[in-house]
C-alpha cells in the first residue's frame, strides 16, 4: 500500500520521505517510508526500538543510501546541499566525539568545514550552557554534557531544519526539561524539528504530531491528541453506593461495562449520557472519570497490529 | 530567521582542509606521533653514529670500508618514521570510524572524496615537512658526531641530498598509503595489522622464496624500497627514484580504492 502522493511544499523548511526503503541483505529495515516533517512544530518520530528510525535519520542525512525512495530536506538530496550544516543540524549519536579533543575545537573543525564565522562557535557553547567548559576534553564530559555538546554542534550553522535521534535518553530529569524546551523554542521560531524518541510519555510532552512506525512500516501521522483521541482503549469510570442498580442499565444502551476495584468501567457512553442515566436511575454517584488513553496505550495498541500484521505475513 | 549570512557557491576543498588541519592539531596523539618521529629520528642517528665513533679504532678493516655514514645516521629517521607516520596515517582516518566522527564528518561534506582529498593534502602536506625535518636533522647531527678519524659526509657528498631528501619523501608516501588502507579497513587494530604485514611480514615471507624470484618479489616491497633511498639497497633493487614512483603508484592505488569505498559504503 503505497498511499497517496505526498503532497510536496515548496520555499519551507521541511523534510520529506518519499517510498523510503532500505534493506540490509534481507532483513528489511525501512520499509515504502513516505511522510512529510512540517516547519513550526515539534515532530515526534516514534517506534519501539529497532523499528527504523535511527535508519531513518542517518538516510536523511545522507550517511546510510536507501535501496528505495528517497528523502529530501528542502526539496533536495542531502548530497546535493551547499552548506549541509547550514540547512539541517543534526544530533544522532551524542557520544560521536573525539575524546581527545576539546568542546570548542570540535565545533571548530566543524564550523571551518562550512564557512561558518569562528564567533558563532562561542554563541552555541553559551547558548547550550557549555562556555565555561568549552576548553576541556571532551572524554571527560558526563552524557548530559556531551548531549549538549551534540546539540551546539547542530545548531551551529543555525539551520532550519533540525533532527535529533533519542535527544533524551540518559538525561537527568533537568536535562529532559531543558532538551524539551530548546526543541519547542526551535519549532515556535519557525523551524521544522523532527525528533524521535521509543519513550512515548516524552513525545506526549514535546512533540505537537507524530510519525508513528513500526518494523520500519508506516503506521501513522496524527496530531499527538487526535492519536490519543482515537485510542480504542477510552473509557469511562463510575464509582457509586449504589453500582449494583447502575451496573445493567448501560448494557441496554449498547455500551460495555466491566467491574474492576469497586468501579463500573464503561465504555462506549460518554461522561454526560453515563451522569444523565444515572439521575433518571436514581443513583449517587461518587466519581464519573472520562480516561484517555495515554499516548503510550495509543502506541502499543498501533505497533501490536504492525507485529501482528508482519507475524502473519510469514 | 538566520544569525550568519550564507556565502555563495557551495562547500570546497579549502574548506575542508581547514577543518581537517584543526582536526589534526587539537588531538594530542597526533602531534605526539609527529614529535616522536622527529625525536626516533634524531636519537637513533645520535646512538648509532656516536658508538660508531667510540668504536672506530677496534673495528674490523672490513666493516670500516663498508661503513656509509649516510645509512647509518637515516635508519633510524626511517624505521621510526615508517612506524610513526604509518600510524599517523592510520589514526587520521580510523578514530574518526572509532569515535563515530565520522558521521559529524560527512554530514559537513557529504561529498566524500573532498573529505579524502582534504585529508590527503593535510596529512601530506604535515608528514612531508615533519620527514623532511627529521631526515636532515638526523642526517647532519649524525655526521656531526662522526668526527675524525671516523669518516662522514656532508650534503654534497654523492647521493647524500637523495638519500635525505628521498627518504622524507618516502615517509610521506608511507603514510598516505596507511591512510588508503585505513579507509578500506577502517578499524585502527585491523588498518594497523594490515600494514605492519605490508611492512614487516611481507618481506619475512619473501624471504623464504627460491633465490632470483626472491630478489624479484622483494623489490616491489616497501622496505626494500625504503632502505635503497636510506643507501643500502638489495641485490636486484630498483633505483631510489624508481622505487619512490612505485610507492606512489601503491599510495595512489590504496587512496583510489578507498574513495570508492568510502563513497559506495553507509557511513
């Protein structure tokens, strides 16, 4: 199925996958990819892990070649672009530093092979809060550090489009909170920031609308509560004195109950129908919850189709 | 929405060669590896010309007349600097693999024989003047303590200029070839055996073949190449100049092989 054309803008920062296909002999890693990352939002890239997203980016950025597709950013092949580190910043690996070398020199190396101006090596050190130490060798920076490190290093050339693979991971809790903020500045600033996380509650916090994959499938791309919306796993909880005369009047309206811990779990009536029933009953009711699912339950319920489809295709 | 304005035109090779002459200056095991080879170079000419000299009076006849205070104060530029500046080599392209650099690397240049040909010209440019150096350094204070009634030479000696000259050029060679084979290997453990092999066990092995292929065999070999430049070649060996365009033919061949690897394979 290879679905619609995606539809293509133009004069925007943006990333698009088109058929996106890479095989490694015959495992299948991404597999008929197509998607469209937008400017001005966080975009969330979500799969459990090996489902292809770290393959993914590095396609993106021109590291690993698809043996299908392709993936342009701003309409071009990252082969094709003037001044990579200008149009798209990267953090991939945090840990992909020279130990040897120090903060500073490694921004150097980079920002000399694109012509970007010396000054602005010291803005990103300030910027990620890595100044004061800018001269020490990194081998000796802590995960935190060197996130950040990886961090300065793509936004360097102040591009406008800007990928990170697991940006969080390891982080303490003020690191996920600075790293969620940055992104979410970036893409308030007009920039596309696609991000990608197995961490399902932090891609509920950060990211605005997801790419959803699974075994390197195309699962989804939804608005992040549209996804939650759509969840099957919605309920409502009914706590009451009185469940036993409450408990079979739902049924009559074609909805679904279940008792679990002293509660009345409904499913298929909202709140109001559920508060209205039980005042013509009449019944005390003590709670009436509607529970969304989490983004988390929304996923799972996503990937085990992916899983069960790819088990049954065998 | 941008901080810096964009140049025209697009990324070039002056651009990443300055990229990879920092890169190459703000790590210390490189300059270490240059300092070491100046140093071997100088101390094992130091070593071996002044035990020359204190045991010039009890030396056999035989040994005085085949004494060549040209090979005598260059082995020691030579051997350390085949070792050094083929590691050297090595390190310049297998720590970026090893640290994961070279993804940073790429995603400057995605055009990836410029990242190579920049690397060429920085380890080239820095290996050639590093050799040179440790070549006439090691040349003249090894005649210099090679005092009467010992026999030395001066630069103008026959075939001294070559000797010193030709041999910085070949250290250079030697270490752009252990570049080529870094790229195709990749690992440093693995680029180092393979050319240590190249070096070392190669020459061991054609050792052991019947006498005239032998001498044909070893010659096309690095080191017998590398000794006929430092003065003392092997039966059959090819003329000093001949062989150093022969080792450039092998440099050429190892570089030529690994951009179209480094181009064909996911980084």
């Amino acid at each position: 199925m290879a679905g619609p054309p995606v539809p293509t803008l133009s004069a925007m920062t943006f990333i698009e996958a088109q058929h996106l296909t890479k095989r490694y002999g015959e495992k299948v890693a991404v597999d008929d990819l197509s998607f469209t990352v937008r400017p001005g939002i966080v975009t969330g890239f979500l799969g459990p892990n090996g489902s292809g997203k770290s393959t993914t980016m590095r396609m993106i950025m021109g590291l690993d070649y698809p043996t299908g597709g392709r993936v342009t950013v701003n309409g071009k092949q990252y082969h094709d672009l003037d001044w990579p580190l200008r149009e798209i910043g990267a953090l991939l690996e945090a840990k992909a530093i020279h130990p040897g070398r120090s903060a500073r020199a490694h921004l150097r190396m980079l920002a000399e092979a694109n012509r970007i101006p010396p000054r602005r090596v010291g803005e990103v050190l300030e910027l990620v809060g890595l100044a004061s130490v800018a001269g020490q060798r990194a081998g000796k920076f802590s995960l935190g550090m060197a996130q950040r490190l990886g961090m300065a290093a793509a936004l360097l050339g102040d591009p406008g489009v800007l990928i990170c693979d697991e940006p969080v991971n390891g982080l303490d809790p003020d690191g996920i909170r600075w790293v969620r903020n940055l992104l979410k500045g970036l893409a308030a600033e007009g920039r596309t920031v696609f991000v990608s996380s197995h961490l399902m509650s932090e891609m509920a916090l950060t990211a605005d609308e997801v790419v959803v994959i699974g075994r390197g499938r195309f699962l989804a791309q939804q608005p992040v509560a549209e996804l939650t919306a759509r969840s099957a796993a919605r309920f409502v909880r009914v706590r009451s004195p009185q469940l036993d005369r409450l408990r079979a009047a739902p049924d009559e309206h074609g909805a679904e109950t279940d008792l679990e811990d002293g509660a009345l779990t409904v499913r298929g009536m909202d709140r109001e129908a559920i508060g209205d029933l039980a005042a013509s009953l009449p019944v005390t009711l003590h709670e009436l919850a509607a529970e969304t699912a989490s983004l988390e339950e929304a996923f799972m319920e996503l990937t085990e189709q992916s899983i069960e489809y790819q088990g049954a295709d065998r | 929405m941008s901080v810096t304005t964009i140049p025209a035109g697009h990324y070039g090779t002056a651009d990443l060669v300055r990229s990879e002459w920092t890169k190459l200056r703000t790590v210390r095991s490189t300059l270490w590896t240059l300092g070491m080879t100046v140093f071997v170079g100088l101390a094992a000419s130091g070593i071996a010309t002044g035990v020359t000299r204190a045991h010039w009076a009890t030396m056999p006849a035989g040994n005085r007349a085949a004494f060549d205070p040209i090979e005598v104060s260059l082995t020691g530029a030579y051997l350390g600097g085949t070792l050094l500046l083929g590691i050297l080599g090595i390190l310049v392209m297998s720590s970026e693999y090893a640290t994961g650099t070279i993804r940073a690397t790429l995603a400057t240049a995605p055009r990836r024989p410029m990242v190579l040909a920049a690397k060429v010209l920085v380890l080239g440019v820095a290996a050639l003047v590093v050799a040179e150096f440790t070549a006439f350094a090691s040349f003249l204070l090894g005649q210099e303590f090679l005092t009467s009634p010992a026999r030395s030479d001066t630069l103008s000696s026959p075939g001294a200029l070559r000797a010193v000259t030709g041999i910085g050029l070949y250290l250079c060679v030697v270490g752009l070839l252990a570049l080529g084979i870094a790229v195709l290997v990749r690992h440093t453990a693995g680029a180092i055996s393979v050319y240590v092999g190249l070096i070392l066990v190669l020459p061991i092995m054609a050792g052991a073949l019947p006498g005239s292929l032998q001498h044909q065999v070893l010659r096309l070999l690095p080191v017998e190449i590398g000794e006929t430049l430092i003065n003392n070649p092997g039966p059959g060996a090819f003329a000093p100049w001949t062989g150093l365009v022969i080792m450039c033919g092998y440099a050429v061949l190892a570089l030529a092989a690994g951009a179209v690897f480094l181009v064909r394979r996911d980084a």
